[in-house]
C-alpha cells in the first residue's frame, strides 16, 4: 500500500511538471474600428449645450461628444453638421468624412 501511494505521488509530480513546460497557442481577434468620427470644444461653455444635427437627425448635445471625452461616428462621406442653441444655428459647416480620421471642431 504504501509503495502504491509513493507512486501516485510520484505520477502526480511528474504529470504537474510536464503540464506545466507547454503552452497552448493562443490567438487574439479585434475589430478595428475605422469609421470616421467629430468631437467638439466651445470657447463658451454653454455652447457644449447646444443641439447636434448631422444631415438634420438628432445626435444629442455637444457635450456628449467633447474632446478628450468622447466621440461621434459617423458614415464615410460628405455631411451637414449643424450646431443649434435654443433653436438657433451657432455653427453650421460642410464636412467631408474620410475613413479613420478624426476631426475636432470649435464651436464659437
């Protein structure tokens, strides 16, 4: 009996061991994400406020999109951006969206 469980004991050892010297192959997959995207700073705080229109839909306020903190993405192409303050237009520009490029705009 005894001679039974020094070699288990030994079998164990030596299965840990050997487990232990080999790797199983790994492999990492990600999506890069490529898409075009704004941001915007104000010179006046409340205009982070105001209302953003791409090609006249909704997108939130400024502020959900300023920079440093978050991003807007956006289709490749050319778009409208809007920026409106209590219903008026503060910044209104034509853009054209290139694949992986990011641009910041201040709204003044």
């Amino acid at each position: 009996m005894k001679n039974i469980l020094k070699l288990f004991v030994v079998v164990c050892a030596l299965i840990a061991l050997l487990s232990g010297c080999t790797q199983w192959p790994t492999e990492k997959q990600s999506i890069v994400d490529i898409r075009p995207s704004v941001s915007f700073k104000a010179q006046n705080d409340d205009l982070l406020n105001g209302r953003v229109l791409l090609d006249n839909l909704d997108m939130g306020i400024a502020r959900d999109y300023q920079e440093g903190t978050a991003i807007l993405r956006i289709l490749p192409g050319p778009h409208i951006l809007i920026i409106s303050v209590n219903g008026q237009k503060v910044f209104e520009e034509k853009i054209y969206a290139s694949e992986g490029v990011h641009q910041t705009f201040l709204i003044h």
